[in-house]
C-alpha cells in the first residue's frame, strides 16, 4: 500500500498528548489522518485530517471508526479490544494488535506473561478480588509489605499502594489486582524498542528515571542512563526479550528496575510512544514519534542513536493550585541553553496534572542534567 | 502578553509548507494560531486552529483578518503591504513590519537600500519599463552581459533572466526592472539572522548552496558551508550587517554570493523561514521555525548551532511528469542513515514544482553529503 497518497487513511484511537506528537510526523509524511477521542477538546482535534468524537470503550465506536480507515493504531492502551480483534477479523491492520493489548491492559496477565516467556519480573500474587489478600495475610500465604496493584487500568500514581499494615488495604477497590513484592532498586531505567511488520527491530539507549526522593515521582528522564555499561547491556538484552515475546508491531516502552545487586526486574510496558521517550524528539537521529509510524507503516527503522545528551522535565501542576493554567516563568526557562517546552494544550491545571514536558539537549549530559534542576527550580504551573 | 494563552491569537500571512512547518511549533507552544490563505487546499488548512479563505494581496481581505488577532506574521513576501501599515497604526503587532516588507518587495528597492546602507551587492541599473533598456544599450549606458530581474514579484526561476543578447529581452514583461551586472561567483552562501523585538540578534552558520551543473537549481543545501574560515567570518559580518539596516523583527534569509575573489555581494533576502534553513530542524539546536516564532513573540532566541552536520535536497517534480503526485523510491531513500523525507501535501506534481525537502544528518558532514546524493539519485517525484 501507498501510505504516502491520499487514498490511505490512518486512524489513531485517543486524541491526547502522545496523539498530538504523533501527528506532527503524520504531517511531515503528508499521511491522512483520522483521531476518535472522547473530548471535543482533544488536543489531536486540529491537527488530524479528520476528528470522531467517541468512547474508546465502546465496542461499536471503535468497530465503527476502524472500519472507516486502513490501518489503526492507538496512543492509549485502553480500547475496546474486542472490537479490535473483530476489525483485524475483518482485514483492518491494528498495530499494536489486539492479543498485545489484551496482555498489556490487564496486569496480572501482564505479569503472568512474563513468567511464561521466562522474563525477569518481582515476584507477584493474583488475587480475583482485593477482600481475598486479607486472609492470604492471616494464613501465612503473602507477607507483608507489598505493592498492590489493580488488574485492569492501573498506571502510575493510580490504581497501585504500598500496603505495609493490614490497615492500608481500607479503601482500597475490590477489584482482581495482584499482590506484588515490593523490589528494593537503585535505579528505575526503560528502553524503547521498535519493530516494524517485516521484523526488523531497533532499540533506544538505556535512559534512567530519577525519581523525586520524597514525592516518588518521575522528575527527570535522562538519556543515556548513567549506570555501568554492563548493566546497560543487560537492560537491553532483557528489553530485546520481551519485545521478542511479544512479537508487536510499533513501539514497545520497556520500564525495568535495576535492583540494588544489578539484577534487572520487568516493571512493565507501553506498546506505543512513551513519557521515557520525549527527548527523543530533540536529542536523537529519530523521534520515539517517527519510528512508530515508520514500524507501524512497515517502512525502515530510523537510527535509534543520540546526537547529544538528553533530559527530559515532566511539567506538572503545582500542588496548591487548581484552574486555568499559567506558565509561570516560562521566558526564564527558554533563556537556558538547550531548552524546549512543549505545551500539551490543556486549560486547566490541578495540583500533579501532566501539563507538558521541557527537553533539554547539550553534548554534555551533565551540563544538561544541571540546567534541568535550574529548569524544575524555575517553571510553575500554577492558576490565575 | 501571555503567549501561553488561549486569549492569545497569532496571524499567519499564506498557508503553504513554510506556514505548515510553523504551525508544528506552534502547537508545541499551544498557541492559538489564524491562517489567511487563497487555497482552500492549503497545507496549513488543518494544522491551525482557524482557518479564512482570502486573497493576500487584496486590502480589505488582509486588514479585516488583521483586525481579527493580537500579533500578524507572514510565511510569504507577497501580501498586502498598505493593509500591514494600516494594522500597525490600529495597534495590531506587526512582524516582519511594513516598512521592511516594502523594501523587501520590489527588487529595485531592495538594491537602493544595500546602496543607501553600504552593503555591497551586484552593480545595477533601475528601469521604469523593460523597454528602456534596448535604449540604455544602445545609448552605451548599460552593457551585455546582465541579468534582467522584474522588480516585483520575482522569485528564483521566475521574474529572472541572463540577458546576453538584445534579443533575448523580446517576450520579456515590459514592466518596472532592473539590471544587475553579471556576477562570477565561487559559492552562494546563506545566513540566517533572527532578532526578536527586544533586539537580542542570533545567527545561524553559514551555509552553502550547491547547484546542479547544468539546470541551475539549488540542489543541496549544505551546514556548515565548506568554505574558508575568513570567508565564512566575512559572511556572517555582511549578513549581520544587513540585519541591523533592516531592523527586522523575526529571521532575515541573507543569500549571498561569494565571487571568485572572495568577496561576499548579497544578493536578496526573505524576511520568515527560508529554503535554507530547512535543515535546521534537524541539525540545530533550534530550528528555524521554532526561532521565528521566539523572536516575533519576543522570547529569549535558542542556541543556533549545530548538534551534527546537515544537508538538505529539495524534492521537486520530475521534468516529465505532471499529475497526480507518487513518490518513488521513498523507501528506499528512508532506509538510509539519517535521512528523514518532509513531504508538503502538494497532490498535483509537474516539473521542478517544490514537492518537499528531504534532510540528511550525520556526524559527518561529508557522508552526509555522500549520503544525499544517493537521496538524489534514488527518490523520483513522478504521477501515476
């Protein structure tokens, strides 16, 4: 097929930030465009060809934008997927495909994926709901403390506890979710690896998550990691792994811990562009963006490598406030050497809210590491 | 102001790819964005938030969009100047200014104030109408060789014309034009200066213009230019040079010529993103885009130079074809180190029509240049 002609229609399910950046390579393509998001504010709606409001959820909503396109891809993992495996049924390309996403969107298949393919991970249990860790508890079967998670649609800061007493687990949903150990790490790390429909495959460097020491949130994404070159190997080798095991097509976000004796866990995946990848817009040959449409449109993978060192910033909301959103001090942060916001368009603010993220590129890694802390001292995301 | 904002519009003058490549930074910005274009075609149609059908050189049309945001741009010279002037009396922030658009627009104009501001350029003769210069060669006044060049509205290949012979003037428009004494050039070189409205300058390196042999066509843009380091120095000063006689807000494109004896004459200039600044959004730090936009919001100017080596071919129709447009071999070209293909969204091809650009980055800059030369001879602009 001819992507680059207008008898070609590609449909992205979810208009959101990662849509949007996306869409800028769509148009470096001259791809035709199709978004269905459930906002009328979706920040994909003006840069796609073609918008349909609709419930990503929904059975019927998604067969029915998937009809009306050639191939379907996503920037959100939670899609109907029944309709999905009816679309690819039916002829319609769905990369990542719909048995990826059925792994992906439940943890504890997740989980028990990986120890079927042999794949490094934190010891875990499956509970079908919350009320049953209780008892294992008082029986001797699970001890204290762990990670619980929920099955379905966890993802960071929600839907996951660090359940140290019997006490932490009130309140908590009584849904399937799974009881995970809780892994003692140096460093969180991920890597990206891309593999297109022929099977080629290539991979990002190793980049590091630092973590905020007492809100435990990702504060900066650096690329490369600065850890051992061995244990960078490894990381690889076991990212390299799972992609395999997965065999996708696009992008595989690979999220690992390196534990304090430099053994690498499995956290988890993301089979599309990621928050571990935005740098790549500015510091490598090719954007995290790019080489999913590439991988997704079977074209040749771009190189994977780095033209400088890269930092990401995630711009979050102030915690003390909650509306329509400044930016404060944004001029300070663009005076800096280096320095690239990116705004994703959303109007209000609340405290935590993903606002946006800063690149900062430099051929020193250290010296963008430092004007990343200026960076983070200066920007506010705050409310009128 | 608050550029951050959505009570903030920003007006784009034309709506074709340079408008497009601007509208990607703006979305990153999350600045509301207004394109006035003739085409309801145009590339720029669904990248802005709004979009208005009219005519740029038609004065109501202009100075009614005008009145319609906070800060006017353009992304091409040809537009209603008396209405900009208008606009700016009325409060509305014009940049590039009238007054700089005025000189820019008519060649003659534009000679008289290298003239009037002691920068060197070609000698030449101003002409009322075409039909004087039979007269003025016969009179001794002015003599063959000479390029004859339409004051108003010429563009590369267009408004242009070696004149060797009197007879090569028949069939010439009898209009406004000048005659500008034949230069034997080594290079054409090009600088890009951008100054924002608090007059803080930056200038991109100095780039080369590499023409094909025989069909005199700029056919790889190359940064850095590979040329003596006084040379470069005496480029970047004269472009300066003419940056601050102009006193522009936003870039200024200085091409240049440098003749065999190393001598550098400024040939003309283009007051928004420029063909010769293409590569930037690979190789710089900032891409020019980006940098227009810094400077006509008065932010602080990004870092202009380069991560890695860049070398931009423009992608134009095929000489024999014409219709609706394929891109041949593109596949093969993307499978190349670090080639990245920028595709306009033209659907109709014809010959030398301007398709797209496609940019090579590499370390190295003379594999980058090896590498796009098998770009060159790979990739075919050709119809169905």
């Amino acid at each position: 097929m001819n992507y680059f002609s207008s008898e070609f229609k590609l449909g992205i399910l979810g208009g959101g930030q990662l849509g949007k950046m996306l869409l800028y390579n769509t148009r470096k393509f001259d791809i035709n465009t199709s978004v269905m998001d459930a906002s009328n504010e979706a920040p994909c709606k003006i840069a796609c060809n073609e918008f349909t409001l609709g419930d990503l959820m929904d059975y019927d909503a998604v067969y029915n934008f998937g009809k009306r396109v050639d191939l379907l891809t996503i920037e959100i993992e939670n899609v109907n997927v029944d309709a999905l495996e009816a679309l690819e049924k039916e002829g319609i390309k769905v990369y990542p495909a719909s048995k990826t996403l059925k792994i992906i969107q439940n943890k504890a298949k997740q989980k028990l994926f990986y120890v079927d393919n042999d794949i490094p991970t934190a010891s875990f249990s499956r509970f079908a709901y919350t009320s049953e860790i209780k008892e294992a508890v008082n029986h001797g079967g699970l001890s204290l403390p762990f990670v619980w998670k929920s099955a379905q649609f966890g993802y960071d800061g929600q839907g996951v506890k660090i359940v140290r007493t019997i006490a932490d687990l009130d309140g908590l949903p009584n849904v399937e979710c799974i009881a995970e150990s809780l892994v003692s790490f140096k460093n969180e790390l991920a890597v990206i690896v891309a593999r297109n429909i022929s099977g080629d495959i290539k991979s990002y460097p190793v980049v590091e998550m630092e973590f905020h020491p007492e809100a435990n949130q990702v504060e900066y994404v650096i690329c490369p990691a600065r850890i051992d070159n061995d244990v960078a190997k490894k990381a690889k080798a076991v990212a390299l792994k799972v992609s395999e095991a997965f065999n996708h097509v696009g992008l595989l976000a690979v999220e690992m811990f390196q534990t304090k004796d430099d053994q690498i866990l499995v956290n988890e995946v993301a089979p599309r562009p990621h928050n571990s990848g935005h740098q790549t817009i500015e510091a490598s040959y090719t954007s995290q963006f790019e080489q999913h449409l590439r991988a997704i449109l079977n074209l040749p993978l771009g190189r994977t490598d780095s033209k400088v060192g890269g930092v990401m910033v995630n711009l979050v909301g102030d915690e003390s406030y909650t509306g329509n959103v400044v930016y404060k001090n944004i001029e300070t942060i663009m005076k800096m050497d280096g320095v690239t916001p990116h705004i994703y368009g959303k109007k209000q603010t609340r405290p935590f809210r993903k606002m946006g993220h800063v690149t900062i590129v430099n051929e020193d890694l250290n010296q963008a590491r430092r004007i990343a802390e200026e960076v983070k001292k200066s920007i506010k995301v705050i409310s009128k």
